[in-house]
C-alpha cells in the first residue's frame, strides 16, 4: 500500500515537473519568433489554435453524451476563460517577453496569484491569514527588485504593463477554472483553446491585434532553424504536451502539491531563456525573483491554512477537475 502510494506519488511529480519544463520552454520560442519579426498575435494566436486542433480529438472523445445541458450551461464561461485566461494571458506574455527578460516577464505574470487574493478580499471583506498578509509583502518587495526601481537595469515600461495583462490572465484562469464544471478537464480546457483563439483571430481581422509574419528562419541557441520548428515546439510541447502532462500530475499529485510544484515553471522558464537566448536576469533581479517566489509560496501556505481552517483542521485533497488549468490545472500559467 505505501509503496504504490509512493509511486503514485512518484509518477505525478515527473510528470508535473515535465509539464512545468514544457511550459517553460515557450517564452524562448516565442521571443525567437519575435526576434525573427514574427509579431505577438501572429505566434500567440498560432500556438493557441494549434494546440486546439491538437486536442480537438480528445475534447470531442471526452464529450461524448455531454452534449446537451451541459454544453449549453459550461459553454459562456468556458468562452469567457478563452478570452480572460488564455487569450489575454498568453498576448500578455508574449508582448511582455518581446520587451524584457523572459524570467522577468513569468514573474510579473505569477504576481496572478497575489492579485486573487486582494480580490477576494475585496469581495468577502475578510482579512487574509497572517501568513498570506506576509507572502503578499514579500511578493511586492520582490517585484520591485525584479523591476530594479533604482534605475540600474529597468525594465520597458509598455512590457511591465503586458506582463501585469498577463497576470489579470493569470487571475482570471484561478477563478473561473476554480470554480466546478460538468465538463471534463480536457473538453474545458479545449474549449477555451478554441475560443482564444476565434477572439485572436477576430481582433487580427479588424486591425486591433497585427498579424505578421516574419523570417522564415529563426535564431535558437546559436543556430539557424526553420521557423515551424519554433512553431512546432509551441504547439506540440509548450502547449499540447504541457497540458497533458499537467493533468497527469495534478490527478497523482492533489491540486495543493501540484501548485507549488508548479512553480518550478520559472527556473525552468529562466534555464531555457540562458540556454537557448543567451539570457540571464542581473543579480539584483535573481535575488528579486527569490524574494518574489517566496512570497507567492508564503501565499499559498496561507491560504492552504485558511481553507483547512474552514473546514474544520481536515485535510484537503481537492480533485484537480475542480482546478483545471488552461493550462487545466490552477498551476501555472499559462505561459
């Protein structure tokens, strides 16, 4: 018994560290897309749609005899996650990474986490747990390193303002993916896919969001490479493949571990970007990151407390269809 538990236990933390890794190789990608004059929308919405045609199989399999009454409750708010959580999130990122760092870009996104809970409060008008009031101070104090206020290094202002789009993103992917669906993880999560990316394709048609397409060839780690190789590794590994690995993990794992193992994302976001692009964060912006990861970390310790206060010192084990993430769990962002 405890030995299958272990390998249980075992199995979702390889695959929810291989999902995290996936999910880390897309800011690289992308930001050699961009570099090669291929404009954000045009990689965003690439991705998404790919990763929707993708999936489509198995959201059309997981939807079988759910077509009904289901479809038509879950739809509008699946839709609205398209647009809020994938759409919003990933446009974000991407315009973000384009002007800044991409380790510094994934944490301003992560910043989602802390703005959750200050809208909860906002709602339910009750304080936060001591130890969130801690992990939201230390998150700020962080980003003001990772943005270096004093001037040695700091970001582009117009990329600050795309990563703080991308953690609204993230924000709204907790909520409305927190909340239970009769619809399965993979159908939900394919359906936003879908609907990110018709709202892309849309704002591209109207000249709101520039389409363009770039270099046929792109620069990655020092070598030439054709542009759908870039492309490939978006939809097939950062999306597609993240996405099911994620969902493996959290169903071995339990949301609440799965989250913080989530977080990983941003090591592995910033591994790639030194390997592959030659980027490194300064010192100053590492200790930041530090600074900034630990109060998200201490955020979650409080809210884990709270909830479990809330019920009564029982031990929580949410299912991870209750915190599907665009990614279909709540772990990550959706970089």
């Amino acid at each position: 018994m405890v030995e299958a538990m272990r390998r249980h236990v075992g199995l979702g933390l390889v695959a929810m560290l291989a999902s995290c890794a996936a999910f880390g190789t897309s800011g690289p990608f992308a930001k050699a897309l961009m570099t090669a004059d291929w404009s954000p929308g045009a990689v965003v919405l690439i991705r998404i749609a790919g990763a929707a045609l993708v999936l489509a199989p198995f959201t059309l399999w997981s939807m079988r005899g759910r077509w009904g009454g289901a479809m038509r409750r879950e739809l509008p708010r699946a839709a609205f996650y398209g647009t809020l959580a994938v759409a919003a999130a990933q446009l974000g990122y991407f315009q973000a990474v384009s002007r800044m760092p991409v380790g510094v870009a994934l944490l301003i996104e992560y910043l989602g986490i802390i703005l959750v809970v200050l809208w909860v409060w906002a709602l339910t008008r009750r304080m936060p747990h001591r130890l969130t009031g801690v992990g939201i101070v230390l998150a700020l104090a962080g980003l003001a390193l990772v943005l270096d206020v004093t001037g040695q290094s700091t970001p582009s202002l117009v990329g600050v303002l795309w990563g703080l789009l991308a953690a609204v993103g993230l924000a709204g992917h907790y909520v409305l993916a927190g909340r239970p669906t009769t619809l399965p993880a993979v159908a939900f999560a394919g359906f936003g896919l879908t609907s990110g990316a018709v709202v892309l394709a849309a704002a591209g048609v109207v000249g709101v969001l520039p389409m363009e397409a770039g270099s046929s060839t792109v620069v990655i780690a020092g070598a030439s490479a054709p542009a759908w190789v870039a492309f490939a590794e978006l939809v097939l590994v950062a999306a597609a493949l993240a996405y099911v690995l994620g969902i493996l993990g959290a169903r071995h794992l339990g949301s609440t571990l799965a989250s913080f193992v989530g977080l990983t994302e941003v090591i592995f976001a910033v591994a790639f970007a030194w390997v592959l692009l030659g980027e490194l964060p300064g010192p100053i912006q590492i200790v930041g990151g530090l600074v900034l990861l630990s109060g998200v970390v201490a955020v979650r310790l409080g809210e884990r407390d709270e909830a479990r206060a809330a019920a009564g010192g029982e031990q929580l084990d949410e299912a991870p269809d209750e915190l599907a993430r665009p990614d279909f769990e709540v772990h990550s962002p959706v970089a």
